[in-house]
C-alpha cells in the first residue's frame, strides 16, 4: 500500500473520544462482525452539528465516503477508549492526520493497527476543506491536495506495527509471541 487518496474529512482542536465514539455506544463489542459495523456507523457522531453539518457517516450508512481524516491539535484527547481508532478504522477511515494527537489515542492506533495516525508540519485543517480530494504516499510521507505537497511527520518504529495488523499481529510475526 503506498498510497491512500479520496475525499478528506477535516475537524479542528480538541476533538475528543466522546465526540469519536460517544459513551453510549462502547457497549459494542468491535470482535463481532455485525457489532464492530454499528460501531463504524456511529464513528464521530459526537461532533456538534452547528460546526460539523456534514456528517462524517451519513445517517443508516455504516461506513464513510472518506478514508482519509484531517485533524488540528490534541485529536483523540478525553478517555482512553481502544473504541475510538476502532470506529473510525470501521467507518472506512485509514488515515488521520492531525497537528497532534492526544498520547493514549495514538499508542491505541498503532496497537490496534486499524489506521495510520500521522502528524502533520502545517496546519492543514486551516488548508483543506472537507470533502477535497486529497492524495497520501506513505512511502515517501507526504500529502498532496489541490497541487500542493505538505510533509507529514515519519512513523518510524510504529509504521511496521500498524502494516502488521496492531500489535499482537506485529509479535506474532516477528517472533516475539508464538503463533497459535
């Protein structure tokens, strides 16, 4: 996979857990098929529709048209809920790029391995509108939208663990846990 590209998504500062998955809905367990696609159809119903009025998955769908999430500072802030990247992993989402990340929303990105949470160099949430084909290459860690190129922040060691499916699948594969 060295690229990802579609419609983006773009929120601002602060969106946190509650507003990625609110609480009424972590009854939801994400190892059962039917449940873990419920989960993806309520990904960021938490957002305020006076400032969000598209929604990010629209009503009876359960998953969104956009693979790719845009963010400002602290995304992923509030409780330390695995449910979170899970859902948005659930709604089609791949990819979130944001200016920073709260600490437990990311670590639980890279260990469930559901999508790629990069940090960007420029505020992009400022530059892109929702709804903008945007283009990521992974390979080379940069995104490309309306003929610009902004750098996004390398993964490093985290990278091989989201490719490997999180971080039990990561173990496993490299040997550090048997295979069952």
């Amino acid at each position: 996979m060295a690229t990802i590209s579609g419609p983006a998504y773009v929120v601002g500062d602060n969106i946190d857990t509650d507003q990625i998955i609110p609480a009424q809905y972590l009854m939801l367990v994400p190892t059962v098929l039917e449940e873990l696609r419920k989960l993806g159809s309520y990904a960021l119903s938490g957002l305020p529709d006076d400032l969000y009025p598209e929604r990010f998955v629209e009503p009876g769908e359960e998953t969104a048209r956009y693979p790719i999430l845009i963010a400002g500072r602290n995304f992923g802030c509030g409780s330390s809920r695995e449910h979170a990247p899970i859902a948005l992993g659930a709604a089609g989402c791949r990819i979130v790029i944001a200016e920073s990340y709260a600490r437990i929303f990311f670590r639980n990105s890279v260990s469930t391995g559901v999508l790629f949470p990069y940090e960007c160099v420029d505020r992009l949430c400022d530059r892109i509108r929702t709804g903008e084909q945007v283009e990521v290459n992974l390979e080379e860690e940069f995104l490309s939208a309306g003929g610009v190129r902004y750098r996004l922040k390398p993964l490093g060691e985290a990278r091989p663990v989201i490719e490997a499916g999180g971080i039990f699948q990561y173990a496993r594969k490299t040997g550090m846990v048997p295979l069952a």
